[in-house]
C-alpha cells in the first residue's frame, strides 16, 4: 500500500470513529441522564467542553472568524442539537432516523455547488440504500409521523450537511482544538438561553447522570467532532458524510446486545444495505487511482493540508497548543 493509499486509510478510520461513538448517544441519554431534559443535555455536551478547549488553547477568533466561528456553531451544533432533539420527542426514534439518513445526500448536493464536488451515479445509489438500510434497521410499521417533528428532523439534516459542506469551504485558520472549541462554545452558548426558558437545572443529579453527561460531552462531543472536523478538511464530503449512516447501525446494535432487544430479519438486511452504502462512495471515488497511482486526489489532499511556513510559525507563537 502507497503511501496515500496508507493516509487515506487512516483518514478514514478516524473519521469513522465519530459516528461510531454518536451511536452510543440513545442508550447514554435513555439509561444515564436524567429524563425530561434534552435542551439540558445539549447545553452540557457542547459548551462545558468548548469552553476547556478555547481555555486550554487561549485563542479567540479575529477578523472574519468572529461570525463564522458563530454560523458553523449554529449549523453543527446549536440549531443541530436542538432540532435533533424536538424531532426526538415529537417522532417515534426510528422516523427520526430515517430522515437524518438523507444527510448524505443533502452534504453530497451542496458541495456539488459550493465545492464543485461531482455528484456521482454512485453517491446518489449509495444515498437511496442509506435511507433504505436506516429505515429497515429502526422503522416501525405503526411510527406516528408528526409535521413539527418531521420538519424539525429535516431542518436539523439540513443544519449539519450545510455546516460539514462550510466547515470544509472555510477550512481550518488555527490548531483543531482551538477550532473545535471555537464551535463547541458558539453552539453551547445559543443553547443556554433555550435551557433556561424550556427545562431549568435538575434539582439534584445522580452519579449516573453525572457519568452520562461525562461520556457524551467528553468522548460523545469534545474527542468526536475534533476528529470530524479533522476528517471533513482531509476527505471528500461525500465520503464523510457517509460514514454518518454508521450511527443508527452501532445504536440498533447495542440495542441488542445492552439492552436485549431482538433483530429481526429485515433488521439485518437494513445493517447489510447501511454498510454497502457506506463502502460504495469510498470505493468508487476513494480507491480510484491518481495520476500516480494510489487514491485519486489524495496526494492532492495531502498536499493541501500542509502550511506554509508563514502559518506555521504564526500558528506556533500565537498559541502553545501543538494540535494538527
């Protein structure tokens, strides 16, 4: 294996941990956290952790990155969180699901336009299986089907594939924790007012729920998106936004194995399609060999991610964090 065959592996499986650990999110926020509180529980993964990067890094925006520090926050996790929880609450889970599962598609649509990205024969089969597999996997024949939480779940789709498309279009001006700080912190700090005008603070915490809102704000939320935001600058969006459909897969399969919950034959064949639709664009547009040899546009890619000196010695005096 080449040496950008070898990068763009290892890009991959990073990135795939994101999803992977957000499929762990119901059953944390159904056995874990305290019930009734998902505005909470959104305040909680996003600002406490944003807040330690930004610290940790002491680096604010400047210039322009004031208000786009503030959209991407907005489009990836504030508007986000919040739409993927109302659409939680007003749809059975497996609806909910079902129309996240059209994310890719929408990612692969607007970067189409904005990136000039090709919109593959292939991208569009994968993205029909995606939907397909997801909704075998956690749609139910009797799902009630909301207008406010279909129109919740949608937006929300929306929200993230426009915010993954910008993220990439915008690319990265400092170290990825302070970036992923800068975005942890914009989003939490919309939640706070909706926390305190929808739930309010628990008047007493377990130390179950204590742990909960510890996994999903430290590895759910902090270590999740700083990969994903890593990802997203050294992937296609079309590969990244795929790898999204691994997350109702992992929640379904906890679902069996934690929580003793059966899997019935077009359960399984919905993980079958999920998985093919997340190997077809990595191996139609990821695999096919560049003009010397290995993955096409990876030398590109990598090529693309290194600095100038300039920038990396800015990068370095302005900020003892040594992050890629």
């Amino acid at each position: 294996m080449s040496r950008p065959e070898r990068a763009h592996a290892s890009a991959l499986a990073t990135t795939a941990f994101t999803p992977i650990v957000w499929g762990t999110t119901y059953l944390v926020t159904t056995e874990l956290l305290p019930p009734g509180r998902p505005m909470l529980a959104a305040a909680v993964r996003a600002l406490p952790v944003g807040l330690a990067f930004v610290l940790w890094s002491r680096r604010l925006p400047s210039g322009i990155w004031w208000l786009r520090a503030a959209v991407l926050g907005l489009l990836n996790i504030g508007a986000f969180f919040a739409l993927l929880f109302v659409a939680a609450y007003r749809l059975p889970g497996g609806v909910a699901a079902t129309a996240g599962a059209i994310q890719p598609l929408v990612a692969a649509a607007i970067a189409a336009v904005v990136l000039r990205e090709r919109f593959t024969r292939a991208t569009a089969i994968a993205g029909v299986m995606g939907v397909a597999g997801v909704a075998l996997l956690v749609l139910r024949p009797d799902a009630g089907l909301d207008p406010v939480g279909i129109a919740a779940a949608l937006a929300g789709t929306v929200s993230m594939a426009t915010g993954v498309v910008l993220t990439k279009h915008w690319g990265r001006p400092v170290d990825l924790i302070t970036f992923t700080g800068w975005q942890l912190s914009a989003g939490g700090l919309m939640l706070v007012p909706v926390v305190a005008a929808m739930e309010g603070v628990p008047p007493q915490l377990t130390g179950t729920n204590l742990a909960g809102f510890a996994w999903l704000a430290i590895v759910g939320t902090g270590a999740a998106y700083a990969v994903w935001f890593r990802g997203i600058q050294a992937l296609p969006i079309a590969m990244v936004s795929f790898l999204g459909l691994l997350s109702p897969l992992v929640a379904t399969a906890l679902g069996w194995a934690v929580l003793g919950q059966d899997l019935s034959p077009s359960q399984m064949l919905g993980a079958l399609l999920v998985v093919a639709a997340v190997l077809a664009p990595q191996l139609a547009a990821g695999w096919r060999p560049g003009p010397r040899g290995g993955p096409a546009g990876v030398g590109r890619l990598l090529r693309s991610r290194r600095p100038s000196a300039a920038h990396t010695k800015s990068s370095r005096d302005a900020s003892p964090c040594r992050c890629p």
